[in-house]
C-alpha cells in the first residue's frame, strides 16, 4: 500500500494535514444529488480513505443535501483525532437539483447547525464560505457581511477555522481583514491555471490552496501530453495530474473526488510519482496552449 505520507503535509491553520485528501462530493447520486446508487460502495470508499491514511476529507451539507456527510458520519463517526473535516456553506439545493445561493445570517447559521448534526460533531473544524457572486467562478462582490456571520459561530464555538471558496485575490484580502483564512478553495488544473498568481500569494503567506477539479470534475483531464508522460513514466494520467499540482506548490492540498475504491488506490498512489523537470515543462504547455 502506498505511503501517502511521502507526499508530505501542510497546514490548515494550527492543524496538519497530508497532502493528498479526499473529495467526497462524488459519493452523492448523480448530477450530486439525492442517495448514492450504491451506499455499502461510498462507505467503503470513505473507509479505505482513512484506512490509506487519508486525514484531511472535503465535503458539504449540500451534496445530496445532506447526504454526504451523513454517509461520512455513518462510515467513520467516533472520527479518529488526526481526521480534519473540510465543509462549505453558502449554498443551497433547488427541488430541480440547481445550487442557488444562501447567503442571509438566518440560512449560513441553519447550514452550520445541518453540518454540526449531519457530520455528528459538537465543532466543524474548518467552514469554507463558498462564494456564489458567479456560481462557476470567482467574481467580485463584497464578503464582510457573510464572513462577519461565520466569524460570530466561530467566536461561539461552533467553527474552529474558517476559509473562502469560488474566491478571488481580492475577496482573500477582505476576508483576511475580517477573521483568519486557513485555505481557499478554487477551481484549478493543469488545464484550468487562471489561480497562479494567487498560489504563489498564498504560499508566502502560509496558507493553503486546495484546487477543486484536479482531475477536471466532470469531465476528467484528457491531452496528449498528459498521456504521452503517463506513458513515459509507467503512470496514469490522473496520478500525473496529481503529481503536477503537488509538485506545483507546496501549500496544494489534494482532495481528488471517486466513488471507486480503485481509483482512490491510483489517485493516492500519486504520493510515489515524483515528476522529473522535463514531465513539468511538457505539462505546463497544457495550461499555456
Ligand atoms: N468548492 C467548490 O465549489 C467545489 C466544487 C466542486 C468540487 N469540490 C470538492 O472538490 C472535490 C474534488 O472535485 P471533484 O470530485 O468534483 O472532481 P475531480 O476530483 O477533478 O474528478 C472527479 C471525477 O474524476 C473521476 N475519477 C476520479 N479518479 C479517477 C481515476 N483515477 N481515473 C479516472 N477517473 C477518475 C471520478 O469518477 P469516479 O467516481 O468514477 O472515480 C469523477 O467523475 C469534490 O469531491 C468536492 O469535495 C468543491
């Protein structure tokens, strides 16, 4: 079995976490609603999660709804000490399965408490604020009132730490005048780059970068190149595609998302690909074409 540990660790706040983590949003039905086709296959899958090592798992009440993290409480709640549990709120789900935005003082404090009850915890360790100014990519809008709600939960108890998603460079920056931001979660790739700058920022301030659609989300990464050095270096595709982003910048967290028990063992495999200086050049031409 694979040492994800090789991979190495980085903070979220005053925890560590390993580098390569887990996604849970896959583990919903399908279009990320309703029950999964196969409930005894998601809990294996969180399962052999942690039993590979995985410490740091991402997910939300508003996968299924709740149907993740009531999955991932049936599955590993008493939850062992070293397990970080990444949620987001900001969101909610229509009758027709779309993702609308929730953003009142009365429905960000709903979702916390839907967290709290369906994840089966007294505290969520870490409350991503998803941002829905544009709901498939950052775009700026003022976050001091949202913010200043999870900041009031986090005063009384009920959110250890807190961090922004679908945000942009400027909305860190407000956010970081309002409470203390442990990592941003964005959409990023080696085909999708547009958070560059933004990592390399987040690096020298100590905070983590955790790209969400490593592997290209619903439509997995596909190029030649990408092949072509998978090929080369005995790989898959998608464990070069990880490799990439962990050897992009030390703050990049992994949370790969898979309902497959086998293709949880390839993405975590990832931690024993080092790429060499010529598999990243070819690989950094995938963003750049
Ligand atoms: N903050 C946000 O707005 C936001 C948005 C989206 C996602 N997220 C988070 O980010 C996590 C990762 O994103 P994601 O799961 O949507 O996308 P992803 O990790 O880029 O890719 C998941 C897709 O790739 C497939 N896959 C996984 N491993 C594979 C492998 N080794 N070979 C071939 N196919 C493979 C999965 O299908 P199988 O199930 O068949 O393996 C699934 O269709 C999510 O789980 C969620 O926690 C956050």
């Amino acid at each position: 079995m694979t040492d994800i540990a090789k991979a190495g660790t980085f903070s979220l706040g005053d925890r560590t976490v390993k580098r390569l983590g887990y996604g849970a949003m896959q583990l919903a039905g399908p279009g990320v609603y309703g029950p999964p086709k196969d409930r005894d296959a998601a809990i294996a899958v969180l399962r052999a999660a942690v039993a590979q090592g995985v410490d740091h798992i991402d997910t939300s009440d508003f996968y299924g709804p709740h149907v993740t993290n009531q999955l991932i409480r049936e599955a590993l709640h008493p939850y062992p000490d070293d397990l970080v549990i990444v949620t987001k709120v900001g969101a909610k789900r229509g009758a027709d399965a779309s993702w609308n935005p929730a953003f009142s003082a009365e429905e960000l404090t709903q979702a916390v408490h839907d967290n709290l009850r369906n994840l089966g915890v007294d505290a969520l360790d870490v409350v991503n604020l998803r941002l829905m100014f544009d709901v498939h990519g950052p775009a700026e809008g003022a976050i001091e009132a949202p913010l200043t709600v999870l900041a009031d939960l986090q005063r009384r108890g009920l959110i250890r730490r807190i961090g922004l998603s679908n945000a942009t460079r400027a909305q860190v920056a407000e956010g970081r005048r309002i409470t203390e931001i442990v990592c941003v979660q964005n959409q990023y790739n080696l085909a999708h780059r547009g958070d560059d700058a933004l990592i390399d920022e987040l690096a020298t301030a100590g905070t983590a970068y955790v790209p969400f659609f490593p592997l290209g989300g619903f439509s997995p990464l596909q190029s030649t190149a990408l092949s072509e050095v998978a090929a080369r270096l005995g790989a898959t595709p998608m464990q070069v595609a990880l490799a990439w982003l962990l050897r992009r910048s030390p703050n990049i967290l992994l949370i790969p998302g898979t309902s497959s028990l086998g293709h949880l063992r390839e993405n975590l495999a990832a931690a024993d690909l080092t790429l060499p200086d010529d598999a990243m050049v070819a690989l950094d031409g995938i963003g750049a074409a």
